[in-house]
C-alpha cells in the first residue's frame, strides 16, 4: 500500500486570529501540485468545513478533514476531524469531555515546547492521557531544533505517535514538514493508522539565514499585528464600559 501524503496543521486567510494571504481554494491548489492525499484546515477557535470547500478538495482528489487549532485555557490545542462544538472546549474538562463523546477526533498536542505562551509546556504531561498524538513543528533548523528534540523526548516517554505537520502561514513553506501513513484514503483508517503509531515524519531543516528571515516574517505579519488587534479590542472594550 502506497502511504497518503498528510497535512494536518494548516491555516488560511479566513482565520480570525492570524489571516494567513493564501485562501483555502489557493491552499488546495497548492497542495494538489505537492501530491497531498489530506489535509485538515485548522483554524484558531473557528471550525472551518462546507461542501463547497470540501467538493473543491474531492476535486483535486484531496481529502479534507475538518479540524480546529483550539485555545484551552490559555494554551493551544489541535483537534483533528473535529465537530463544529469543539468551539466550545474553554477548559481541559470540556476537552475530556469532548473526547469521551467524540472517539473519532484526533487531539493533538501542537508546538509542545515552544517558548510562547500559548504553547502547552508543562500543560501537556498534566493532560497528557487527552492527546493522542504530538507535533514536530516546521519551525526549526539544523543547529536550532531543541524544541522538537523534547517533544521527541516526551512522544517516546509516554508513547505517543509524532505528527509532523507545516503548522502553515506562509503557503511556499506548506510542504516543508509533512507526515506519510499507510492507509486508505479515509479518516477511519487514517486514525488507525496513527493511533497505531504507522506515522512517518517528513522534514525539511530551515537553513540559518532562511530561520532568521522567517522569524522576522511570522513576527511582522502575524504577531505584531495580532498584538494590535488585542490592544484595539481592548481598548473599544474599556470604552464600551463607560
């Protein structure tokens, strides 16, 4: 059996946190010419799927599986073929609840060790029997890779598959990080798979100087104009207040 091709960690311009340039029709073309068998587009905090999108997928012979990049207190949290109510998770209590009514839903524990606070850190051994997986960020070079090498560390301590994933922004960096399972192009017998541990990890090290570039891009971007859209919803929300 040939292994499909996965991406499980992408976002697009329709993302309300960070609004990535590519659409997600543009992502799919994309990911058509880059061989992709699925994908899953995994918005922050909105659950992103339709027919519209998910016939353009079928079209180019893409399985599109519908995701979310959920905040649970405070921290990110990757859940894979998601139902809409996983808008809904707040807490770790409603993601053990969630996970109990949703057995088909992957939980994957995204930039475990990054030092950013949204990054679950210490909150992933914690919770460590909700995730059924962990990723191997895109985000790291040859010399710069320690991130990954404890997330490594930890996937083998409790046995936990790693997903290798873009965690993609910036669409030509799309099939820098990917993961191979040998399945049938399905979500049933993509689950399995994982969950069995039948995940190979694909990853393309940044070189120095295209890590010190993309640093500064995904701030420039992303963060800071994030940063701004925070202060400026707090600002209106202090002034709806008076």
């Amino acid at each position: 059996m040939k292994p499909l091709k996965i991406q499980l960690h992408v976002h697009t311009h329709d993302d309300p946190t960070d609004k990535p340039k590519h659409t997600a029709y543009e992502m799919l073309d994309f990911a058509a010419q880059k061989n992709y068998d699925a994908v899953s587009i995994t918005h922050h905090d909105q659950w992103y799927f339709n027919e519209d999108i998910k016939k353009y997928a079928e079209d180019r012979e893409i399985l599109l599986i519908p995701g979310i990049e959920k905040t649970v207190e405070r921290r990110h949290v990757l859940i894979i073929n998601a139902s809409k109510e996983a808008e809904d998770i707040e807490t770790f209590y409603d993601l053990a609840r969630y996970k109990k009514h949703h057995p088909h839903s992957l939980i994957v524990a995204p930039h475990p060790y990054y030092p950013r606070g949204f990054c679950l850190g210490e909150k992933l051994t914690e919770n460590i029997n909700l995730f059924d997986a962990i990723e191997y960020s895109w985000f790291h070079a040859k010399k710069f890779n320690m991130f990954n090498a404890k997330a490594e560390n930890i996937a083998k301590l409790y046995r936990k598959p790693l997903i290798a994933t873009s965690d993609n922004h910036i669409l030509p960096w799309f099939d820098q990080n990917f993961s191979l399972v040998p399945a049938e192009k399905n979500w049933a017998s993509i689950h399995d798979a994982i969950m069995k541990g039948q995940i190979e990890c694909k990853t393309i090290p940044l070189t120095a100087a295209e890590f010190v570039k993309l640093t500064a891009k995904m701030m420039l971007q992303f963060d800071i104009p994030y940063r701004f859209r925070s202060i400026k919803k707090k600002l209106g929300m202090v002034q709806l207040t008076k």
